[in-house]
C-alpha cells in the first residue's frame, strides 16, 4: 500500500464506509507478503516513495507473474526489470495489464498515468546507450516525473550537448547514460548547477571492461554535484532522481 491508500482506509473507517476488522485484514499483509520462494515488500510504497520491483533475472517466469500480480492488487505502475521475452508473454498469458518496452527491457503491470512532477533530464551519450536510458526514463515517468530525453549527445561531438543547454539548466535532476570513456556525466556536471546522477553502461571495447572503466571515471569525476550507480542500472538512478524531483517540487 502507498501513502494515498492508507490515508483512504483511514478516512473510511473515520467515516463508517469501513469496518474496523476489514481494515486489520487489508493491513494484516503490511510490512510483507509470504510466497514462499518470495517475500513482497507491500510497504515499500509507504516507506520509500515507491512500489517493489521486480528484478526478472535469476527467477522463472511463473514467479515473475506471481510476484507482479500480488504487487498489482495494491500498486498501478508495478516494474518488473530486465524482462525477456517469455516474461513478457507469461505476463500477458495471465491476463495482467501491461505494457512491455522490449527495448529497454521493462514490464509495466497495471499501467496508469501519473500527475507528473517537476522535470527529470535523462541523457544518452550514444545510441548504443539508449536501451539503459530507457529503462531510466521510463522509471522515472512511472514514479510520477516529468521526462525530457537527449539522446546520442556524447564527448565525441561536443556541441551536440551544448545545443541542449538551456533543457540541461531547466532540469531538477538529470541522469547521465554513458559507457566507452565515461566523460559525458562529469561536463554535464561542470556546466549547470542541478544534481547529476551518472550512469555507466557496459558499452564499449575490450579496455571498457564490461563497464568498469566508465564506472572508475565517473567515480573519479572532479566536477561537483555528481553522484554514480551501477554498471547499467537506469532503474536505480531512476529512483533517486525521482526521490530528488519529489523534494525539490514540494518546495517549489
């Protein structure tokens, strides 16, 4: 359960449109769900500003689909992460609402629009980039932000990024997508003052290690106001942009 459904039983049972014993049992299942092989977090909404996701890798399909529809009774927007194909499908066998952006790999489950809040920059250093990208925006956009996307704007033409800056000066938070050489993350941070949130992506040659090397150079970054996730983890950086955005609009 999030904040809203809380404060709606609450307010039900203040007015009588609830009973006291059928609101213990909605609550009974606070702070966790037992499945057996999985233990949903149903008050992770309440606690932390947004639902549990599912991340699909390491789990069958069929787990996939059973987490994802207990999360679906309480939550709209529910995210299922790195989803293949057969996940896909065994969600939509079930007969659950959702859309699946095949590109950047994510499930939405029971998909509704959001009032969206403030302005969230997700930016591309190249195009090999945009499926982690993606799957940053896309998170974003389910927690309830505004998204604007720069895409293909790297180090290695300059003033692609320049074009876009008065989009970069605009936004509460913007998230850095890049892998190779990792550079774009720290000018972005030198040219505005807005929190970045630099993500390095496993894109690139044999001395990119797989990511490590774009991670070790945005770790090392000398521009202030930045801050690094994982090796491809647009869902992470996603959420703290989101945590950012959420702060900055409530003051604003």
């Amino acid at each position: 359960m999030d904040r809203d459904a809380i404060r709606r039983l609450l307010e039900a049972v203040s007015q009588g449109r609830q009973s006291v014993e059928d609101a213990v049992a909605l609550l009974r299942r606070l702070p966790y769900e037992n499945l057996g092989f999985a233990r949903i977090d149903q008050h992770r909404a309440l606690r932390a500003g947004g639902p549990e996701a599912v991340f699909c890798p390491g789990k069958t399909p069929e787990q996939v689909v059973a987490i994802v529809e207990r999360l679906a009774a309480d939550h709209q927007n529910v995210l299922a992460t790195r989803a293949d194909a057969a996940t896909a499908a065994a969600v939509a066998a079930a007969g659950l609402s959702h859309v699946y952006h095949a590109h950047a790999r994510l499930l939405v489950v029971r998909p509704a629009p959001a009032d969206l809040l403030g302005l969230i920059v997700v930016v591309a250093a190249g195009t090999a980039d945009v499926p982690v990208a993606e799957e940053a925006a896309l998170v974003a956009e389910a927690l309830g932000n505004r998204v604007e996307r720069l895409y293909d704007c790297g180090v290695a033409g300059l003033h692609r990024l320049l074009d876009a800056y008065d989009q970069l000066a605009e936004a509460n938070v913007i998230v850095a997508v890049a892998g190779m050489d990792g550079a774009m993350p720290s000018v972005i941070a030198g040219l505005v003052d807005r929190p970045v949130i630099a993500v390095p992506t496993s894109v690139g040659y044999g001395a990119a290690l797989g990511g490590l090397t774009p991670l070790l150079a945005m770790l090392n970054a000398c521009a202030p106001g930045l801050s690094v996730v994982n090796i491809d983890n647009g869902y992470g950086a996603a959420h703290q942009a989101s945590q950012i955005n959420h702060l900055i609009a409530k003051v604003q």
